[in-house]
C-alpha cells in the first residue's frame, strides 16, 4: 500500500510527460486497413520496440506476413512486438502476457470530428483523439507502470511478456499462425501464467469493471439471384418470381418468434448456459441505469427486459438475431418501382456458451433452405455463413481476484464482474492457443467512442490506468504466491 | 391510297429535314425536373409555339404555375403549348386532341452514354439522343405529318388540336386545374372527339400495336420506427425490440402468397375484372417471343405463365405486388453488424380494371395492422399510401379501327391490340376529363430505351411515324364520317 502511494504520487508529477508521449503516439496514424498508412504502422512499431529497450525490457518487431496487390507489389504486414521484461534470478515469479494494439481505425477531420482525429485535444478533461482509447491510451498506460516500478527502483513483481500487434483492426491477421508457433514447448509463449487484455471498456461511465464473458457470432448473407438487372415493376410485375419476395419470407422464417428470443431450435435461449445461482448473484449488484442506457441508444421506446438485470442478460448471456440489412434492394429515399434482380440479406445470431457456433450455422440453414424450397421458388439461393466462438472465464479466479484488489486499491470501489455482448475475436483466440487464465481490464469509459468519430480517453482514466497496472502487477504476484 | 403514296414520296425526299429538326430538338436540354434547365423548356417551348403557327395553326403558350424556392424565388412551370388547326368552313370534321410532352428525362454524358446524349447521332439506322423516343421524335413526327398536308396542298381530314406539355417527366404537375378549365363548356378542350396520346412504345422490336389499356399503381410506404440512431449488434443485440424483424414480418404478411398471386382479399387476381372470350382472342393474336424477353429481362430463370398468353396477362391484365427495397438499413457490401434505427419498407401493387384502388389501400393497411399488432412490439408503425386507377379503353372502337387501318396500309400487318403493365397517368387523366375515346399510339420500339441512357429513335420508325400519323387523319375521318 504504501508502495502504491509512492507509485500515486509519481504518476502525478509526471502526467504532462505521459500525455505528452501520448500525444505523440497519437500523432502517427498508424491506421492498418490502409497502405497508404503502413508506414506509419512501421514508424508506431518502432516507437515501442525503442521504449521497450529503453526501459531496460528485450523486444523483437516480428513480422508475420504480408499483403500482395495485384500488380504484385508486397507489403509487409505491421509487425508484431514481442517483449520482456523478465527476471532471471527469480524463476518463482509468474509470467503476465499483456495484450494490446498499436493500429488504429482510419478518421478523416471533418468527418464529424469535432478536433484533429491525429492531433491530442484536452477538452474538459477528455483527451480526443483517434487512437486515444482504442488502443494507445492502455498500450502507453502498461509501460508507464513498468517505468514508475523502474523510477522507484522497485523491481517487477512478475515477469512480464507484452504483446503488442498492429492489425488489430484488421482481422488480426496472421496473428493466429504467430500464436500458434510461439506457444509451442520452448516457445516466446510456452510459459505464460495468465493474459491480461486491456482493449475494451467500462459498462457505464462512472464505475470500473472486469470483463470476464463474451458472445460469439454467426454471421449469414443469404442471397437470392433472379435475373442479372433490376426490373421495372410495370413492365415486369408479375411475370418474375421476384427474388425480393423470397428473401422476406427467408427473413421473417428466421426471425420468426420477433422480439426476446430466435425461434429456431438450438439458436435461441433454450440453448443457452442455465442460469447458476452464482452468475446471477453477479447481475445483481451491477450498477447499470436502463434509463440513460435507453436514452443513450437513440431513445428506443423500450428495452427487452424488465429490470437492469433482464436486459444485460439480454444484452450478454442469451443469443440475439439482428437484421442488418439487404444488398442489392433500393434504399434511397423517396419511391422507386423497381424489381431487384438478385438480394441478398444480412442477418447474424450473437453467440453465447451452450451453443454449438457450427450447430447454430447448420439449423439456420436448414430453416432457410426448408423455407425456400416451400415457396418453389424459380430463383437461385446461396448461403453463406461464418462463426466465432463465444468466451467465458471464471470471474472468481485468482487473475479476477487480482485485478478486483487493484481496482479496489485506485477507485475505492469493488469492480463490477461484467460481459460484453460484442466479440473481441482475438480474446478466445489468445485463451485457447495459451490455456491459461485470461481477463480483459477495460481503462477507458464507455462513452469513449473507439471506432466513432470524437473518440477519447479521460485524463483521469489514463492516469489512473497507470495506477492499476502498476497494482495489478503486485496483485497478481501477491495471488499466486 | 393515292394520297399515302404522294405522303410517302414527300416524306422520303424531306427525311434529312425532319432529322436535321430532330436534332436541333435533341440540343435543347429541356430536362423539367431540374431547374438548371428550366429556361431550355422554354426555348422548347418557343420552337414548338413558332412551329405551329408557321404551319398555319394557332398555338397558345399556356402558364399554368410556378415553383417556389425555400428563398421565395419563383420559377413559372414550363408552358402547356394549345394549338389548333381547325377548319372553320367543315365543322362536321371530327376534333383530334394530340397529346406529347416536349420535356425530357435527365441525362450526363458518360453515365453510361455512348454518345453525347443532347447531339442526335445515328448509328445502324438508330438515332440516339435524350428525347429522341420520348417525346420529342413522336411529338415531332405529329408536326410534319400536318407539314406534308401542306406541302400536297391537301386539306386536313379532321380538326387538330394540339397539348404539348413540359412537365410530363414531373408529374405532368398543373396539368389538371388546365383540363378542369378547359374541358368546361366553351372550352378550348370542350368540342373533342378523340383523343390520341403518342407517348409509349411497341410490345417488340418489330411489330406495331396500339394500346388500350394500362395498369394502375398502388404505392406503400411502410416506416417501422425505434430509436434515432444505427445502433451496434454486440452492445445492443437481444435488448432492443429491432424495427427489422418487425419490417420483414410485414413485408412477408403482405406477399405472403409467393409469385403468382398476391394474398390479400380484393387484392388479388380474384379482383381482377372476368376474362372473356374476346379478350383472350385478343391475346391469341399478339406476337410475343417470352424466350426473347427472358432474355432481355436479365435472363430470369422462369417467368411466371406457362405460355406467352399467361406471361402477357400477368402483365397486362392481373395485378402483381412488387417490394422494392428498405431504406434506413444496411444495404452496402460486405458485413456490418448494425441495428437500423428506423426502417422503411416500400412496395406497390400494379391495379387492373374490377380492383378499387382505395379498397386496395385499405386492405393492405389492415393486413400490415393485424401482422403488426400480433407482434406486439413497442416499436412505431406509419404507413402511407397513394394509388393511381388503371385505364381500359375498347380496343373496338372507331378509333382503334382508324389506328389499326393507318398502321396496316404503313406497315403492311394488322398491329397487335395491346397494354401495358406500367401506368401512363396522363392517359386516365385525359380519359376521365375530356371522356372520349382515348387512344395510345406508339411510334417507338420496345427496346427504345426510354428514361435509361442510350435512349434512341429509329430512323425508320421516325418517318414511317410520319406516315402513321398522316394516315391516321384520314382513318379517323372516314370512321367518324
Ligand atoms: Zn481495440
Ligand atoms: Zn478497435
Ligand atoms: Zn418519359
Ligand atoms: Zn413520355
């Protein structure tokens, strides 16, 4: 404790220098779904190796692959940083892999940014920025806690790997195959205790948490091809089996029980993992406002759900169908007679433990096909599909344990123990390449924006952020002691 | 018989005259819809007035509104132009109301042009150009029809009156207050016979018809309101009672009978007006290629109709539902795991004679209540509607038989008696304030390419249209006598 205090006090002399250096971080657009940005992925790489280094850490930029156009020109993908700080005199400590991402999502100034998406802007306390939250903030955060340790000639209590890639937000591409050699016996990776991912956020906006489930997801583009143009209704209305007509029926055959839950069996809450005691003991004492979430989203009239419970159930445990949209349809404005020639519908099923990904994709299908062939239709169907996985760690573990303690030890308040109904693939990528307890430590709020425009960090939660790091490190020490 | 071959002599000896007045039409950009080009309709206009009255007729430029900008900048309506060629001294001649429209569909170069769309350029005996089929050759061809009476010192048959307007391709707005005016007793409209509307196209490339019947159009707007914003799937997904599941319940409960037939009492074929036996005759005789228009329909699989009869009566004579897409969903490439906020939904149903078109409206807007209430959702629907009446004219009438002798003694064939599936408003509007016997005669080619690029006239079309409606005069005479 006194030991955080002296960290405490540090970290508040220096903060100009931290977001100094993160305004410098957020100065690269290192955006990795464009070339033309690749280099500044390179120069973002280098930023951090050097610091790596710097503070006394080894760390090697891997590369991991490239891309080729089709004039076969290479590019070679960002690189991956693989560093350490490891001990060699105290075997007995554990080994934290740290996870996190130096690639950023593209942003163009103006487009509703209201500052320059490349350029720090302190408004209020809120530092924006492209880049701030997701994922620099919490990347800079993890080596500033490294640095105080360093400043106080305190030696770290654990052996720390980091892995920090930049293509994260796209795909994280070829990380897969990197996992996969380095987590063999001798590998940079074989000897890795737990995983700490800080690359997500709070649930609410005052209170922190620790994130210990996921939803997958089943993706499905169901296409149906008529003729190869659109059609005039007048001209054509009534001697094609219009493709249109076929894809609605497909859509409300897999959406069929509406709202609350899926009405295909093995896809809905039938499926899903019962409902423990314990789990819901932690629903109960989350905080959560259903008021301001129903404001926050676009003012919907009502949620799902008959109390802040229900709906974060919905939200994070049960299975959700969404209708995104249809390919190939008009969608502008105003009245067009036309006859589309081929649609295609985009729909997903959100994916939770209990249900089978692959099963799920299977039964879908069969509604559709069973469905379409009712119709005898004269049209073509084809269907695609895809699915991840959903993640579940066990919030009582001694890595949750830890991260609880040092949010407990910065915030004064006990974390809530929380999901997230989105998917972060690369998390049950890492947990089941590595196999080892995993916990994802979101820093930033949640109305950071990653991804949006405006897109910030607080001041405060990256300063603190530094804070919690630095504890974590003794937490985790102290845990599996 | 006589007279047609000295017509045909002088027609084919003025051909580079009536090409080259074509293209001076084709330069003028009178595109109404726009109001860049509103002073182009104007011009139009004028060619037209001074046309006429060099012809030895009287004309009129009638202003029948404006346009009022959010400024309050008004802009007059391009003018209706009335003409008259009457015969004071044989007032037992039969009056002929014209109708054409001299404004034009918009048109960019390079949007897939091949030519300059406002330079008249002929290739393998077709003449492109915006305008070119629609309205400004048909319109044209009207003109030097009077022109060759002239010429050969001859009388016209009947007394001409002329409408021109140039605000067709905009709803033909205004037009209506003008034929309340002057269809009233004394009015310029009052005294008509016959009406003769050139402003459509053949059924194929090769055979004339005349057309005597269209369909109405019921059109439905069907907004299914949440929230104000997309939202995302993984935060919100099971939460939120989604607008798209409620959307594509509807839209399937409105075509909930597939092709073939639409499934709403009163809206369906059981609707549709008996067929007799004449009428099917008149289908036995039409020639009509369904292989042919497969293909040109963008090769759909199979039409609807087990022979060329039941694909035209699908299209012509029984009503067809079409969906023509959702605005306010994802309708773009790839994958986005999004929630629309608000969706639309837009569909119409193709009216035919025995149907009423309110009726229509009101039993779809049940259908979409019941479905929508089963749901139960929280969600807001809104459902507006508007519908046009079909028209049907007796294809045994005097005027069909003066059309069908004209076309017979320029084409040698017998033309088809056909309708068309789209609606032509003017032609119900004509039909129901002037009501008498009301006639479409295309000069154009299926394939013409009206509203789309490459729009084209052929030459050949063009001059014997000349010849058509020259010989039209004196049918229409001799029937009336
Ligand atoms: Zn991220
Ligand atoms: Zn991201
Ligand atoms: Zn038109
Ligand atoms: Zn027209």
């Amino acid at each position: 404790q006194h030991l955080l205090l002296e960290a405490r006090k540090l970290i508040s002399a220096n903060a100009d220098v931290y977001i100094q250096r993160l305004s410098e971080a957020i100065a690269i657009p290192s955006v990795s779904t464009d070339l033309v940005h690749r280099d500044d992925c390179f120069a973002m790489a280098d930023l951090l190796h050097r610091w790596i280094e710097d503070l006394g850490g080894s760390a090697e930029k891997v590369l991991v692959g490239f891309q080729e156009l089709d004039d076969g020109t290479r590019y070679d993908l960002p690189p991956v940083i693989l560093g350490e700080f490891a001990d060699p005199r105290r075997m007995n400590k554990p080994t934290v892999l740290v996870y996190g991402h130096y690639d950023v999502q593209p942003a163009e100034a103006g487009d509703g940014w209201k500052t320059d998406p490349f350029k720090l802007t302190e408004v209020d306390g809120d530092m924006y920025g492209r880049g701030s939250t997701d994922d620099k903030g919490p990347v800079l955060a993890w080596l500033w806690a490294i640095e105080v340790y360093r400043e106080l000639g305190v030696e770290l209590p654990v052996n720390l790997k980091i892995c920090f890639e930049g293509m994260e937000e796209s795909n994280s591409e070829c990380l897969g195959d990197l996992l996969e050699r380095e987590t063999k016996r001798g590998g940079f990776l074989s000897d890795v205790d737990y995983v700490v991912i800080t690359d997500n956020y709070w649930v609410t906006k005052e209170k922190p948490c620790l994130t210990y489930g996921l939803r997958g997801l089943a993706t499905f583009e169901c296409e149906v091809r008529g003729g190869s143009q659109m059609l005039h209704s007048g001209v054509h209305g009534g001697c094609i089996a219009e493709p249109m007509t076929d894809l609605v029926q497909i859509l409300a055959a897999v959406s069929a029980m509406g709202h609350g839950d899926i009405g295909i069996e093995g896809c809905g809450k039938d499926a899903s993992a019962e409902l423990t005691e314990d789990e819901e003991e932690l629903y109960r004492g989350i905080s959560f406002d259903t008021d301001t979430f129903r404001e926050d989203s676009g003012g919907v009239v009502k949620l799902v759900g008959e109390n802040a419970q229900e709906v974060l159930m919905n939200r994070w445990r049960y299975p959700a169908l969404s209708i995104h949209g249809i390919e190939g349809a008009y969608s502008g404005t105003g009245f067009k007679t036309v006859i589309p020639g081929s649609v295609t519908g985009k729909f997903s099923i959100r994916l939770v433990p209990g249900q089978d990904p692959k099963g799920v994709e299977e039964a879908v299908k069969s509604v559709i096909e069973e469905r379409f062939a009712e119709m005898k239709s004269p049209n073509e169907l084809r269907i695609t599909s895809s699915s991840s996985k959903p993640w579940l760690a066990n919030p009582k573990s001694g890595l949750y344990q830890a991260g609880a303690a040092a949010l407990l030890k910065v915030y004064g308040v006990r974390p809530d123990l929380t999901r997230e109904g989105g998917s972060i693939p690369i998390t049950d990528m890492l947990q089941e390449k590595i196999g080892v307890e995993t916990m994802l430590l979101p820093l930033g709020q949640s109305n950071d924006g990653s991804h949006s425009n405006n897109e910030k960090m607080s001041r405060k939660n990256y300063l603190r952020g530094v804070q919690v790091l630095f504890s974590l490190m003794t937490e985790v020490a102290r845990v599996h002691g």
